[in-house]
C-alpha cells in the first residue's frame, strides 16, 4: 500500500480505472485506417476539437466546462461498453447501464469529486445547457468527420442510411449555421459516393 492519504489513494484509484478506457474500442477507425479507435482517444479528441471549434458555440459557452465534460462523458463506458451510434437496440439498455456505471466509476473517488464529476455527466447527458449542447455537438461531429475521411468506414459496415445520419447530426446543425453548412454538404457527398445509404 502506497503512503497516502485516503484522499489521494481514492484519486489514484479512480485515475487507474480510467486507465481502463483505453481498452474499449468504437466503431470507427483512425483517420490513416490502421485500426479502430478507442474510447480514451476518443475523448482526447473531442476535447482537442472543442478547443479548436468553441467559436462555433453559443456566446458565453465555458470552454473548460465543455472540456472537462467531454473528459469524462465517456468514462461509464469501462463498465458498459460502448455502443455504436446507430445500434437501436443497444441504446435501449444503454442508460441504466451507464448510470450503474457512473455511480461505480466515479464513486472510487472522494465524495466532493465524486459529486462534480457525477454532476458533469448527467449535465452531458440531459443536453440541455449551452456547454452540454456544445460537448454534445462536438461528440457527434468528431466521429462523423472520421468517417467522412475513412470513406465512411463504419457507415458502410453497418449500412447505415442518410436519415439515420441527418437525425444524429441535428445537435451539430443545431449549434451553428457553419457547421450546419458543412455537416450538409458532407452528407451529401457521402450519398453521392455511396459510404451512406440514401
């Protein structure tokens, strides 16, 4: 046993479950499609590009709110896998699991922690604030880019259909007249190239 206190025994203890993240793979592939992503590489993405595009979110969004939900959005998915955007029937036992999971993961940590970061992800998950409308966008549009650039990788795999793609990017379109323009045009190229179905 390391010479701590239980404070910081409990903050490293919840820093090595997160460790864990690493080892959950998602659907789509890296950009070089070498091999699928992870969910931890995923995270760090989203909070590189949050940092890149908070430009395109609502006036007086915080950034670092937005950063520090996407750090830890991801986490319930150690326990309770992660499931593919446009798997129907896997989203329909996804929110139990991922709250069981919450209460776990974060609960390693001490109480004050445990609340903020527990606070943060349901924020995340409701959607309903500017910073959540933005680290939701955001979560959307990362692996939608990387799918664009794999030639729709993941989309082609399970067949996925333009509609199914319009409904999950709404948040993305929601967020900002730019992205929508963008997100538009990469859908519509994607159908034209066959990586969606029409």
């Amino acid at each position: 046993m390391i010479k701590a206190s239980l404070r910081l025994q409990q903050q490293i203890q919840f820093i090595l479950e997160a460790d864990r993240l690493k080892n959950v793979l998602r659907q789509n592939v890296l950009a070089d499609r070498s091999r699928q992503e992870n969910s931890a590489e995923h995270s760090w993405h989203l909070i590189v590009m949050a940092n890149v595009l908070h430009e395109h979110f609502p006036k007086g969004t915080d950034l670092s709110r937005v950063s520090k939900m996407l750090a830890v959005h991801d986490l319930v998915e150690i326990m309770a896998g992660d499931v593919f955007a446009y798997d129907e029937k896997g989203a329909e036992a996804k929110a139990q699991k991922e709250q069981q999971a919450a209460n776990e993961i974060f609960g390693k940590l001490p109480p004050d922690q445990r609340d903020e970061l527990i606070a943060l992800w349901h924020e995340f998950e409701e959607g309903q604030s500017n910073e959540s409308r933005a680290a939701w966008a955001v979560d959307r549009l990362q692996p939608f880019i990387m799918n664009f650039y794999t030639e729709g990788a993941s989309w082609r795999k399970h067949g996925v259909r333009r509609a199914q793609v319009e409904k999950r990017m709404a948040a993305v379109c929601a967020i900002s007249p730019e992205l929508n323009e963008l997100v538009m045009d990469m859908i519509e190229q994607a159908v034209k190239n066959g990586w969606i179905k029409p």
